[in-house]
C-alpha cells in the first residue's frame, strides 16, 4: 500500500453540542477510542426562504459525515480492487471485459480524487 499524508484511519463519527446548537464531526480517536482530534465538521443549515437544493438537513449532515469517516475504508478498498484487477487475481469472461474497463476507470479517478493524483 501507498503511505499517504492524511490522518490514518480509523475515523468515527461523533455529535458535539457546541455554544452555537449541534453538529456532527469526523474525529480521530485517542488510544482509548474516545473521538479527540476533529478531521472534519458537518454542518446543517435550513433557512425557511432559501431554495430546497441550498438545504442541508440535520439527517444530510450525519450521513455526510459517516461518508468522510468511511473515505480511508474505501481509499483502500478501492487501492486492493485495482491492485487485483491488474495482478489477474480477478478474473472475468471476456464478454464482461468493457464493464471492468468501466469500473476500474471509476475506481481510478476516485482514488485520484481522494489522493490529490498522488496514487
């Protein structure tokens, strides 16, 4: 595996009660598994006059933050796909060919995405 620059996983998802209300953070836990070092904070907002596409909901922000949480997981998962693929530990029929082309090209653009191209 690749050594990358981000906070190494795990990451879990935690609800703080801060001055201004609630919010749901991705955090680094302590050797204890408690949630310490903040990786990132989700926020909702809901403005009664604002367009229903600028709303997020309180339901939008935890399920955002459990994606963030989840992106080590699947920056490796996706890392061991491909690393199957083009070793031919996965093999397909040669009529599924063009979909592994398709899927693999996904799964290369999003480690791209999720490493800056550093992949």
């Amino acid at each position: 595996m690749i050594e990358r620059n981000h906070t190494p996983a795990p990451w879990v998802v935690d609800g703080l009660f801060t001055e201004g209300g609630h919010q749901t953070r991705v955090a680094f836990p302590d050797r204890h598994g408690v949630p310490s070092e903040t990786i990132a904070e989700c926020f909702y907002k809901w403005h009664e006059a604002s367009h229903i596409s600028e709303r997020i909901s309180w339901k939008n922000a935890e399920a955002n933050a459990r994606l963030i949480a989840a992106a080590p997981d699947l920056l490796e998962s996706l890392e061991l796909f491909l690393d199957a693929v083009e070793t031919d530990v996965i093999r397909v029929c040669p009529s599924e060919i063009d979909q592994l082309i398709a899927i693999t090209e996904t799964a290369r653009a999003a480690i791209d995405k999720a490493t800056g191209g550093e992949a």
